[in-house]
C-alpha cells in the first residue's frame, strides 16, 4: 500500500471483489441451498478470511440481509483439519485454500461424506470412533513403571513421522468412493494410522489387536484400490502404501489366527 | 453378517478371480485359438476339454460356484461404490471404475453366452466350430462377443493387478507400477488372442 493512500483514494479506485457460491444448510435435517457472495478483495485473502468477512457484513450478493456462515477452523495452519471442506469441487483445508489460486466463482460445499451440522461445518465424530476401534494409541500404563521402551531405529522413524502427520481432516474419506452411505468402510487414515502404531516398537506389542480390528466391519476389506486417497492427502502421506503394507500383514495374520501361532507380535 | 465378515469374503473374491475363474478363462481363450487353425483344429481341443475324467464335478466347483460367488459379490460391490472419475479423473480412479463397469457387463455377457453354448447342449445341440459360425452370422453378435471378450481381458488383467494390491505381494509404488505394466501386456496379449479366435469363427 502506498504512503499517500487515503480514505478519499480508497472509495475512487475501482473495488476488487471476489465472488464466492456457497452451499448453505441451516439444520442437520434440511435442505441445502446455494447462496451466493461478493466480497472485497484483499491481496493475501484466503478462503477463511473471506468466510470472515462475511461473517462482518452479512449481506449476500443481491444485496439481501442473510445469517453468517458457518464453518469449523482451529490451526488456521493446516495441522488440525477442521477446516476441511469442498472447495471448487475439491475437499481440502479452507485456512490454506488463497483465493488467488482459485478460479470464481469459488464454490464452496460441505464434505457431505460426513453428516452435515450446518453449513460448512461436518460431523467427523465417526473417524475419533475409527481411531478408538483400532487402537491407535500406545499402551503404557501399568501398575508398576514399566521403565524405558525400545529404541526406535532412526530410518523407521523418519518415515513413520511421515505417517504421523495425518490431522483426521477426512479429505481421504471425502475423495474414496468407497466410503459413502451404502458401506461403513472406516477409510484409509485409519489404515494408516494402523501401520504407524504397529511399527512403534512398545506399539508393535498389542499390533495383532489392531490388525485384528482392520480384519472386522468396515477395515481393510471395504479398500478397492481406487487410491485417490494418496492423491487428495494434503499431508502427503503414503496412504496406498500403507494400505498394501497392511493388506500384507493381515495376510500372514489370517493364517496366524487360524492356526495358531506363538508369534502374533512379531 | 455379511458385515462382520467381509474381510474373508472380499478375500475369497478376490482368490476366486484368479484361482480358478482367471485361470479357467485364459484356457478358455487359448483353446478358442484353435479355431485359428481351422474347424478340425478347434474340433479336437474342444473334445479333449469336452471328454477330461469328472468333468461335471469340473464344471460346478471350477467355473459355475467360483464364478457365480465372485460375479453376485461382485456385483454388490459395484453398487455400493460411488464413482467420482470427474473429481479425480487419475489413472487408477478409472480403472477402479472400468473394473466395475466390465464386471457388470460381464454379468450378462457370460449369462448370455452361457445359454447360447452350455444350456443349448442340454437340449441336444452339439457345441462345435459350426454352431460359433453360425452364431456369428449375425454382426450384432460379432459386436457383442467382442465387447464381452475385450471386457474379459481387462477385467482379468487389471485384476491381476488388483489381486497383487488385495494381498499385499506388490506393496511400494513402484512395485505397483511395474505391475501396471505387466498387467497392460496381460491385457494386450489375451486380448490378441480372443480377437484372432474371434475373427476365426466369424
Ligand atoms: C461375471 C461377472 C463379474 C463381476 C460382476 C465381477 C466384479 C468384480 C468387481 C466389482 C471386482 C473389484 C473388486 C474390488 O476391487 O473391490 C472384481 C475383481 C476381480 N475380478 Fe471380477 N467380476 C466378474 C467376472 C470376473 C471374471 C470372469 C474374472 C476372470 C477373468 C474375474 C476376475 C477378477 C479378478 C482377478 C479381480 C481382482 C480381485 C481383487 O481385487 O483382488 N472377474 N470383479
Ligand atoms: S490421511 Fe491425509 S487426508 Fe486422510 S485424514 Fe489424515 S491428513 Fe486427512
Ligand atoms: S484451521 Fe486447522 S487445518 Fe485449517
């Protein structure tokens, strides 16, 4: 901005503004609607800054008085997901969407994977219950202290903190045809996350529980190999890889299980 | 039910288009190629494959039970995935769709087929040279086996590949890849040799 800009200058230049189409839904239960927005262009703006705009002055674009919209945000850094939605048909994180890489009108819809609360704002409740049916968690609570674990060997570590960086945003399950009303595929982060607890060395102790639990309703079994997932990570996390590492190691466990076997943690 | 034990049940899908629908079909293609050589030729493979010892028993537990499993579960599976190739139009996305689309032509193809040769023979007609000849005298027939062997071959290719995925054999992506490249020259070559059997009879 130039020094000598002035409030006069500002209402004479021509105002920029960006147009913005957004799939409204007032109650879980209702009917979505399109409205549409103009708002002032800012240089920078991303998605959620215009979302807040909006929020400021919200008058739609035929010049109708109308409710703020609602949408979820927490990191505004793309490490927490909740700000995830359909954005120009694509479902990625509204804080790192910059509305001058997207074509306008941009369009925004909820991930109508999930139930819909209102708005943009989805139920990912569903995935925190995936995570508790596999276990992804590394147990070490005992009665007694149980003292150090393992080490880690540092070239495992490296890729495992790869697939550490899943943030449960739901993109893969939003991108996986798969994942939808007629099955109850968990999705592929769960997966995953299946795979990065298993090869944590105190984790690798209970791993033919969380293999087991990817074996039952809704696991690995749902996959079919569109691998759009790996496509639509925003973290970038191998997500195919891991689902064929696991399709692997469900193998060797189906015959432990029904045979027998004094090795189902190692 | 179906539910809780889908893991197994997609895994013996899976198994059964390989072992022994893939196998049963790539024998059936090749010994269709005999007909390259003549009705004679064709003649004498198809008897041998006609007068093998237990060939009822062969019949129901290698191709009837196996194909009939994977083509119903097949089918529900189909129908429960949403296709999204316009979001994501990769690769992969499209052949996840074309596996399904050839399956369920696939269906009524092999239905089809199976009246006009097997269910035929019940009613005392013979299953030789002539009767595929004549069966071909019709274009529209020459159109609908084409289509239902090209839908065979890639079906069974890209399950190979899908198979290799299911089990988890090919794991990296390059693995992956190579095995993409492998299954197009499944794809490639059964599909020369359905075509020249084709062309043979018609
Ligand atoms: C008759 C109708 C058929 C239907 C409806 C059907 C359907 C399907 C479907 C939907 C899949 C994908 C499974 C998935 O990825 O989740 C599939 C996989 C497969 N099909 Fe079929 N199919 C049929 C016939 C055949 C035939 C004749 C063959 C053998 C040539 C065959 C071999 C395979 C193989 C090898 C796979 C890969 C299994 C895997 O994904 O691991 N299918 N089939
Ligand atoms: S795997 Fe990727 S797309 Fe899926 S929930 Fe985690 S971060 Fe999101
Ligand atoms: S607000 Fe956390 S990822 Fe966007």
């Amino acid at each position: 901005m130039s020094e000598h800009q002035t409030a006069v200058q500002e209402q004479a230049a021509p105002a920029k503004t960006v147009m913005f189409e957004i799939q409204r839904q007032d109650t879980p239960e209702s009917a979505p609607y399109m409205e549409s927005f103009e708002v002032p262009y800012k240089a920078n703006m991303n998605v959620i800054s215009a979302l807040m705009e909006i929020r400021r002055n919200p008058v739609n674009a035929k010049g109708e008085k109308t409710t703020p919209i609602n949408w979820d945000m927490n990191c505004l850094e793309e490490v927490c997901g909740a700000c995830s939605m359909v954005i120009n048909g694509r479902p990625r994180q509204s804080c790192t969407a910059l509305v001058d890489q997207l074509t306008q009108p941009i369009k925004l819809e909820p991930m109508r994977t999930f139930p819909v609360v209102r708005d943009l704002v989805v139920d990912r409740e569903g995935m925190f219950d995936s995570l508790k049916k596999i276990k992804a968690w590394i147990p070490i609570d005992g009665t007694y202290d149980l003292g150090e674990g393992p080490r880690m060997p540092e070239r495992k570590r490296q890729w495992a903190y790869e697939l550490s960086k899943c943030m449960t945003c739901g993109v893969c399950l939003e991108a996986c045809p798969n994942v939808n009303d007629q099955t109850n595929f968990m999705g592929p982060f769960a997966i995953s996350q299946v795979r990065l607890f298993n090869t944590h060395p105190t984790g690798a102790q209970n791993k033919d529980e969380r293999l087991s639990a990817l074996m039952t309703d809704g696991g690995l079994g749902e996959c079919g190999n569109s691998q759009n997932c790996v496509v639509a990570c925003p973290k970038g996390i191998p997500l195919t890889t891991s689902i064929a590492a696991m399709n692997r190691a469900t193998t060797v466990q189906m015959f432990k299980n029904f045979f027998g076997s004094d090795h189902m943690v190692d | 039910m179906v539910r809780e034990s889908e893991f197994y049940w997609r895994r013996l899908h899976s198994l059964l288009g390989i072992i022994p629908i893939g196998l049963f079909v790539t024998q059936h293609l090749i010994i269709n190629h005999f007909a390259t050589k003549g009705a004679e030729s064709f003649n004498t493979a198809a008897h041998f494959i006609e007068n093998l010892p237990f060939i009822y028993f062969l019949e129901w537990f290698v191709i009837y039970i196996p194909l009939m499993f994977h083509a119903f579960y097949g089918v529900y599976l189909a129908f429960t995935s949403k296709n999204n190739v316009q979001r994501y139009g990769t690769f992969r996305n499209w052949m996840f769709m074309l596996q399904r689309v050839t399956g369920v032509f696939l269906v009524i193809f092999i239905a089809w087929h199976i009246y006009e040769t097997r269910i035929q023979k019940l009613f005392g007609a013979e299953v030789n040279y002539d009767m595929m000849a004549d069966i071909f005298q019709s274009p529209f027939m020459i159109v609908f086996y084409a289509l239902g062997i090209l839908a065979a071959t890639f079906h069974l290719a890209n399950g190979v590949w899908s198979f290799l995925v299911t089990w988890g054999l090919a794991q990296s992506p390059r693995s992956q890849k190579i095995v993409t490249y492998v299954t197009l020259g499944i794809f490639v070559i059964l599909s020369v040799i359905g075509m020249r059997a084709l062309f043979a009879f018609a």
